[in-house]
C-alpha cells in the first residue's frame, strides 16, 4: 500500500496481489480474541465466546485478549515492540477496556458517543501530534515527482503546506492527491504555491521568510464571499484562486494617502497657526533662564560633602564642596591664568573618558574657551580643529595608555605653535588634577591677575565643531548662559535629585555628555559615575552592567538613571535580551530612568527597553546648536509612540520657508500635524555659527530666519504639542521626488526578530535618482532574512507605501558612527561604493555584504542579484479574483476595494482580490452550481485541449465522462478527480467503458492509473494489458525512486510507516 500510495485504498487490494507482487507482505498482522473460561456465569449480551481448537499463531504482531473468568473480565496484550511504542499499547488498553466497559454496562451505546476519558484525550493530541501530520504530509510531498521543494510549517496552531510545483502540475492537484492519500485528520490546513523555497547560506529554510507570506485557502475565500455577499447591491458571487506568475520588477504604486509614524488624523481639534507659537509649558518660555541668577555654573554648583563624582579605578569620590572649590578657585598648579592663558583664548583638549575629562571642561570652561576633541582623530583631523579654533594650547592627559598617541599629538600641535600641556590626575581623589606645560622649548608666560580674566553669562565657555557631513564643519559657539540654562531645564524636567546617581558613556568630546550627564547632574547635586566608555574596556558591554551595582562593601550609590544615543542603546538592550533569554531576567540594576538624545530612539527599541528594564523611557530631543529642545515629561516617556515630546527649553514651532514676490525668505509657521521644518528659539540656543575665512557663504544666513533657529529636521506637531520627527532634510530620501524618511523605514524594519541593527540610507537609482537601502547588523546566532523576506516583513506591518521599501541590502558587522555613536547615513552609499540600481532588478545586485578593511575602507561582496524575480526571493503565486453579478449596471467598483476581512489566524489579511469582474451571469455546471473552474482560468476556453480537436477513442471517453459527471466540457488533458470524480462514479465508468470497447482485461486499477482522457485512450489504444503495466511500472518506479534516494531505502520507509501506524 505504501508503495503504491497515488492509488486511493479501496483499490489497493486489487492492484496488490501475490501473483504479481510476491515482494510485499503484510505490513503487520493483528488479532482479537475472547476467551470464556467459566460456567454458569453471567452472560454478556455484547460479548461472544468462541473456542480456538488450534495452536495459536506465533508470527502475530499485535495479540489482544479478553479473558472471561468467572464474573471477572482480565485482558492481556502481547505485541511486538519493533512495531508499536508503548504509548500507542496503552492507548489501545485504555480505548477497548472503555469500549468493553460500555459493551457490558450500556451496550447500546454508539462509538463516536463515548466520552474519552482526559488520559485517553491527551494521548488522542499526541498521537495525533503536529508533528507526526508533518511527517505524514512530508511523506505525501515527498512521493509527488512534480513536486520540487517543500516544507510544511506551523502558524498559529494551524498547519500550512508550502511547495514549489513543476508549472505542469497545480496546486490543487497536490491538495487532490494529499486529500487520497491521507485520512482527514491528517490534512494541510492550507496550501501556498511559492516560487522558491528561501534558505539560509547553511541550506537551512528560512521559516520566517515563509510565514511571513500570507495565505489564501478556502476559509479567506468564505471570509471574502461572505464579506460581499452582505453587499446591498451584489447578488452573486465567486471568489476564486488564479495563478500568479512571479514578478520580475518592483512594483511602484502612485502616491496615495498613507498615515506614517502614528500620525493623528484629526482635523476638528486643530489650532490656529498662531497658537502653535504659544504653547504653554512651563519649560518652553525659559522660565528657569529668566529666573535665576547665576553669571556661570560655578555660581550654582550645591558645595555639599556629597559625592559628585566617582571613578571606576577605586580612587576616592570627589565632593560637591571640592568641586566647587577647584572649578571657583583652582590652584596655581591647575589653573590656566597660571600659565598665562586668558578667558578668552581658545584651548583644545584630546583626554580619555573620566573623572578628570569632567573636571577639566567643569573647571577650563571657567578659564578660557574650551574645545574638547576626540583622542581617536588622526593627525591631519587635529591639525584641522587646531588650526579652525584657532587654539593657543592642547591639553593632553598623561599615562602610559596614551603615550604613544599623546607623542603624535604633541610634535601635530609643536609643529602649530600650539602649546602643550599635560593633564596629571591625582593619585587619591577622582577628578581633581594639575597642569604642567610640556612644549619643548617653552617660552614663559607671565600669570595673568585682575577680575577681568573672569568669565560672565556672555562669555563664550564652549565651541564644537558640527558634523561636516555636507561641507566642512562648523564651529557652534555655547554661552555660559547657553549651557547652564540648558542643563538646569534637562535636570528639572527629568526630575534629577541629589538622591540620584548617573553613569556616564558619552564621550566628553560631545555636548551631550557634557550638558546632559555632566553639567545637569552637577547642578542638581546629583553624582556622576564616570567610565572609561561603553567601548573602551574589553569587556565592554558587561562592563556596563557590571558599574551598575556599586561593589560589596562600597558607599557608592546606586546608579538610578543613564543618558546616551540610539547605538549604545541598542548595545545595552541586546546584552540584557541575551541575559533574559539564558537566565529568565534582566541583569540587575536600579535604573529608574533611561533617557535618549542626539539621534531617533526608534519606537521599536524603545518598547523592547522598556520591558527589559521595567523603568521610565525618555526619547528626548536636542542637538549641538540648542540643548535641550524637547522631552516627554517624566512618567508619561511613551505615552505618544513615536514622539520627542514636547518642548522643554526653548520655544518650537514648525515652520516653512518660502521666498516672497522680492525673493525675499519668509516664514510660514504651520498648523498642527503638517510638515516642516523644526525650528526653536531661546536662551539654551546659540547665538550662531562663527564665520571662517575659507566660508564662501554665510551659514547664519541659511540656519537662522526671523531669531529662529532652523534645526535641519523635518518633522510636525499634534494637537497636543508633541513633536515628531521625519528625519533631517539632508539624510530624506528624494525618490523621483517623493521624499521618504529613513527613521520610518527603520522602525519597521527594525521589528524583524533577525535584525539586530539598522540603517536606512540612499541608494542610487539610474532612474528614480536614490531609492531606500538598508544597512543590517543581524542578531547573532540567527538567520539572515532575504531582502524579499525583509519586503515582505515590512508590507505586513502595512505602514509603508511600496516605494518606501528597501530596494537593496547591506549585511555589515557593525553600523558606520561617527566619533559621537551617531550612525553615518549621509554618503553612506559612496562610502560603500554600491552600484547604481536600475530598473530591471536582474541587471544590478541587490544584496551584498560590506566588510571593513584596516584602511577603513569596505569591501563589498554580491550575495544575491534579484529582489523578488522566483530565483532572489520567495513569492506566492496565487491570487484572488472576484466575479459577481449586481442588480446594477453602474456598480462602482472603488466601493469594493475599501472592504477587509480576517484570515484564519485572526490577523486583519493584508490579501486583497487582484481584479473585481462584474459578470451579467456566473457560469454554472451541469448541476447548477458555479463553475469555479472555468472562473480560476478566465482566458482559457477550457481548462486544456478540447475534446473536439482529438481522436475517436478521445471523444468516446469524455462521452461517458460528461454523462456521468454531468458536465458539458472535459479537456482531453483534465483530470477525472479533478472534474469531481469519486470512486463511486469511477466504477460506473468502468462499466461504461467495458460495454463500449470490449476489453475483459481491463481493470478499474487501469482506470486509476490513466486518469486523464489522453492517458486512458492511449493506454486503450494500445492494447490494455502490456502497456498498463508498462505504465504503471514507470509511475511506479518514478514516485519511489525519489523517496529512496532522500530516505535511505525501502527498509528505512517501511519502518517510518510503522512508526507512523
């Protein structure tokens, strides 16, 4: 039976007989016996005793008796363990012993009415176990030679078949055969054509790529006929499964209205433009500018006992009243004047992260302007900073770490004429330091004395250079009021304390970690962890969680909150994910807040962190020229997915800039919820960039407008005040025009459980210009998704329009930053030097993998050259169509295109009908149901070749075909099951046939074996017997063969079935 499982059971014995196949025995042997040993006992109506005068049999593989002793009953098994597990036997006892119980008690009691009892119901689940119907339905896959690929898949508890079917073979006839060769129960609960089957490089199935596809079955057709038969104006309806052929381009739909990034649509409860000016939160109007005294920081620094700062090296804490001392009054041997420096002199410092890299911009900031530089920038960077500032001195940190680098740097700034002078940090206590002057051949320098060297609220304390990802950079000049009105704003709206302890990550070359982890925790009387960096230590990462908890014995408090960008971020949240995976919880911590600033926190991540830690999620708001701009409030940190919060500082608006009728630049402030450009104004924003010689133009000209500062970010505002950003104007991606925001797409894409990282970024297109490319850092340990799968992932978050998809992929080890931890989106194909796209996907790669090399330039490798053409990527090939008759003839059609129904998993379906076709009648059969059939092939005038065009035998055949099926076509290639054939039925044509053409060796098993009208005329034509056999033996061998040479042998099948039986 099972080598000959294409033929349906019931016609197995007659194909199986021992004349012609003395090769195949009886699989196993079974037998039942009661046996009624008493006398005079109580006699069971349902119950027959029979005597068995002979030995019995020794070959039997399964042995089940009932023995009548008396009034008792025992029973007794013996079986054969190479054959059956010893679940299955007590399933077997439990199921006849409750058989047999109701045999005696109630013995009119049906089968199918017994109540299982809840062993016998959980055995039932396993012996019919998701599991065991794979292996059966893998068993049907296997055995269909037109079948080239498969698997069979779990979704939501429902089991779906996926295949790729020779182009002569249809899915329905794989869904015919399964349904003869297996039993109900053991059916796909749908089946899914693809176009290939998608693997990993390992030869794995990539099972994400495959449930990711939808699925249409018989249940999505009954949901879309039900959904439209509810339509006043339809009378009838079919909804029917067409080929699809496998698209070789992209498809480009024309724009059309999709909300993105959680947009609100309201319209009723918008503002007037002007109120968008005068929002009132008690940040936004610079209260806390307005109303404190100060000159500089230092005039507000709390002087307690206190600990401010802490180390990582052991050394004691420093305290708010040393502090204050050291930044107010610093020693002779720390202090600039000394060495004859002068407020207004520009000095540049290149120290490592730390205790003192704080200290020295708390207390230089004080003494002079303060440039602090990157330690990692190459000589010809330094020379370039230098020389820009203008600086009169570099500040080096001294220590056998960075000697070799700090030699570089100071014969870069000798060859200047910049001094140089070195950092020594105290041996005790964290943060405090001396300077010492170590330029060779030093001139001297005469201290300067007098309160005119002192610093005020105007005074310049801070200038850092910008990116530079378009020009070169720019210099941002900060106010001592600029950054203390900043810094008190941050630690009151996110509720800094003296309770309060943060640790720090930011490089102490960036703003911030200067005004935000540093200066805010500083004035609030908080303290301060200072580390060496996320990445500094070789241990990185878990170094991170390791400075979390203080160490035994230690008095250092607890750290209750962090602040960093989106990549380091994504670092710590991966460390924990991993650490919950292995052990069932985060790493412990205390963190009561985690805060994000200088770039996007994707809402994605945000969510993932905030269940990880269990605490407050802060996605703030800022950038070098205004810190801060906006925040959500504390408690309310992801109250608006996807939203910056509101303004906290400065005031916002959203604005649009529009020459006048004299070419004149005018601002237009916008309403709520369109989008602009971000733009702020107030006492933490700078007060413009400083120009430069070698500056052809004048930057403030472009970046301020009517005392507005115009952040380069495109965004909107609700109803509510709450901003959300697009992305900046310069990384939007200009698709034949259509602008595209790269921090949309990755938030989608960001969702996919194999991606661990993301970039979006523009591709060059011959003839779109740029189109959406992705840059991937994958999650460890998982397989890397096709650029399809990723397509096909992000359209079923439905939030993306088509073009907005990712048109090639990048696989990288590690996202391209800057010195900040910023990604390097701007050029980023250059730097890759990706190929321009074009059109036709088949022409250009489409998928590669960068690898950096030690010049920090990237080799680039072609992985994959197709999107989604049947050979690059894994597509569906079906598709929905649905005919229908209405009462009118002016039916619109757009009315039918707006409806949604549910799939069988629950989900909103994301398939809609390929074509909506208004029929004056549906086309019946015979009996008077639709003819789907003719519907699914529409172009076709008939499913193959008409009988007409064949020969005599032909047209005899599909004579008795369309009697018995009462149909008024058959194709000489269809298939008599196919047509709605039944065993039944077959054996009236049998007889039909035999009348017709006289053949007494023909056999019902012939009938079988030649389904079609072409295959059974030939088969006729040829004389019957010698060519049946001939045939059968092809097919036979045909169908086997495969599944040999997969499985091992015939004794490996065998043995499979049985563990199935």
């Amino acid at each position: 039976a099972y080598a000959n499982q294409h033929i349906p059971l019931n016609f197995v014995a007659e194909l199986i007989n021992q004349k012609n196949y003395q090769q195949y025995k009886n699989l196993f042997q079974l037998f039942f016996d009661y046996i009624d040993f008493g006398e005079n006992t109580k006699k069971y109506s349902s119950l027959t005793a029979t005597s068995i005068e002979e030995k019995l049999p020794t070959d039997i593989d399964l042995f089940f008796t009932i023995l009548k002793i008396n009034q008792e009953l025992k029973g007794s098994f013996t079986y054969n363990a190479e054959l059956f597990e010893e679940e299955t036997i007590t399933g077997f006892i439990d199921s006849y012993m409750l058989i047999l119980e109701k045999g005696i008690n109630a013995p009119d009691t049906k089968i199918n009415e017994l109540e299982l009892s809840e062993y016998l119901v959980k055995h039932k689940a396993v012996i019919y176990s998701k599991s065991r119907k794979v292996n059966l339905i893998e068993s049907g896959l296997e055995s269909i030679p037109e079948v080239e690929e498969y698997s069979v898949l779990t979704r939501d508890n429902q089991l779906v078949a996926y295949g790729v079917i020779a182009d002569n073979y249809s899915i329905t006839k794989v869904q015919s055969f399964l349904e003869s060769y297996l039993s109900p129960e053991f059916h796909p609960d749908a089946y899914v054509p693809i176009s290939s089957l998608p693997k990993t490089e390992s030869g794995a199935i990539e099972e994400t790529v495959l449930t990711s596809i939808e699925v249409i079955d018989s249940d999505l057709i009954n949901r879309w006929e039900e959904k439209l038969r509810s339509h006043p104006e339809i009378e009838e309806v079919a909804v029917v499964v067409q080929r699809k052929e496998a698209y070789q381009f992209i498809p480009v739909i024309q724009e059309k209205s999709v909300e993105k990034n959680g947009k609100d649509s309201t319209q009723d409860l918008q503002p007037r433009a002007d109120q968008n000016l005068l929002d009132t939160n008690p940040g936004e109007v610079d209260e806390i500018a307005a109303s404190v005294e100060f000159q500089t920081w230092s005039d507000l620094l709390p002087g307690t006992d206190e600990p401010a700062i802490y180390s990582t090296d052991g050394r004691k804490p420093l305290t708010h009243a040393q502090l204050k001392d050291f930044v107010k009054s610093p020693p002779d041997n720390a202090s600039l004047s000394y060495l004859g420096i002068k407020i207004t002199d520009r000095v540049c410092a290149a120290t490592p992260n730390g205790p003192e890299a704080a200290t020295l911009f708390l207390s230089l900031a004080q003494q002079c302007v303060f440039a602090p530089i990157s330690t990692s920038l190459t000589e010809k960077q330094v020379q370039f900073e230098l020389e820009d500032l203008g600086a009169v001195a570099l500040v080096l940190q001294r220590g056998e770490a960075n000697s070799t680098e700090n030699a570089k740097l100071k014969a870069c700034a000798e060859s200047l004429g910049v001094r140089v002078i070195e950092l020594i940090p105290d041996a005790s206590v964290c943060g405090l330091f001396t300077l010492e002057e170590v330029t060779t051949n030093k001139e001297n320098h005469q201290p300067i004395t007098g309160d005119d060297n002192k610093p005020t609220r105007d005074h310049v304390a801070l200038v850092l250079h910008t990116s530079g990802t378009t020009r070169k950079p720019k210099t941002v000049p900060l106010t001592h009021g600029n950054l203390t009105s900043g810094s008190l704003t941050i630690s009151r709206t996110i509720k800094v304390t003296p309770e309060d302890t943060c640790i720090n990550i930011m490089p102490l070359f960036h703003i911030h970690g200067l005004s935000v982890n540093i200066l805010a925790s500083m004035l609030a009387g908080a303290s301060v962890l200072c580390t060496p960096g996320l990445y500094a230590t070789e241990n990185g990462v878990g170094d991170f969680f390791k400075w979390l908890k203080p160490e035994e014995g230690s008095d250092r408090k607890k750290i209750t909150w962090y602040s960093a960008v989106p990549t380091m971020h994504q670092a710590i949240l991966e460390y924990a994910e991993e650490a919950i995976a292995e052990t069932g919880k985060a790493p412990d911590h205390s963190l009561r807040l985690i805060r994000n600033c200088s770039a996007a926190l994707l809402p994605a991540i945000a969510d993932r962190m905030a269940t990880a830690f269990n605490c407050e999620v802060l996605p703030t708001y800022a950038m070098t020229e205004s810190m801060p701009i906006c925040s959500p409030e504390v408690g309310k940190g992801l109250l608006k997915r996807g939203s910056v919060g509101r303004a906290a500082g400065p005031k916002v608006i959203i604005g649009d800039v529009k020459a006048n009728d004299q070419g004149k630049p005018v601002l237009n402030v916008l309403e709520p919820y369109a989008e602009g450009e971000v733009m702020v104004q107030g006492a933490c924003v700078t007060a413009g960039y400083e120009l430069r010689e070698w500056m052809d133009y004048n930057p403030n000209e472009e970046a301020f407008i009517e005392g507005w500062l115009r952040t380069g970010d495109k965004g909107y505002k609700d109803k509510d005040g709450y901003v959300y950003l697009v992305g900046r104007f310069k990384e939007i991606i200009n698709r034949a025009g259509e602008k595209i925001s790269p921090m949309a797409v990755e938030d989608v894409l960001q969702r996919h459980p194999a991606v661990g990282q993301v970039v979006v970024f523009a591709a060059p297109h011959e003839l779109f210009g740029e189109v959406v490319g992705a840059a991937i850092v994958p999650v460890p340990n998982q397989s890397r998704p096709t650029l399809a799968a990723l397509r096909q992932f992000a359209m079923k978050e439905k939030e993306l329009e088509t073009q907005w998809l990712p048109e090639c992929l990048v696989w990288m080890n590690a996202i391209p930053k800057g010195l900040t931890g910023k990604p390097a989106r701007i050029g980023l194909a250059k730097r890759l030097e990706l190929p321009t796209l074009t059109i036709d996907v088949t022409a250009t790669p489409r998928t590669f993998v960068a690898t950096e090399g030690a010049d920090g330039k990237y080799v680039l490798e072609i992985l994959e050259h197709q999107i989604e053409n049947g050979k690059g990527g894994c597509q569906s090939l079906q598709q929905l169509a649905v005919y229908f008759t209405s009462k009118t003839t002016e039916f619109s059609l757009s009315q039918l295109e707006e409806l949604e129904v549910r799939d069988r998993f629950g989900t909103l379906s994301k398939i809609m009908p390929s074509a909506f076709v208004q029929l004056e009648e549906l086309p019946l059969t015979s009996d008077g149901k639709i003819d789907r059939k003719r519907l699914q092939n529409p172009d076709k005038n008939g499913s193959s070749q008409t009988v007409q065009q064949g020969n005599e035998t032909e047209q005899k055949i599909a004579a008795i075909w369309k009697e018995v099926l009462q149909i008024e076509e058959v194709g000489i290639y269809d298939n008599f099951f196919e047509l709605g054939g039944k065993s039944v039925l077959l054996i009236q044509v049998y007889g039909k046939l035999q009348e017709i053409f006289d053949m007494s060796n023909l056999k019902v098993v012939d009938l079988l074996a030649n389904p079609t009208v072409h295959s059974l005329s030939e088969f006729i034509m040829n004389g019957g017997a010698a060519e049946s056999n001939k045939k059968g033996k092809v097919n036979y061998e045909k169908r086997v063969s495969k599944r040999l040479s997969k499985k091992g042998g015939r004794g490996n099948i065998r043995k499979k079935l049985r563990s199935q039986k």
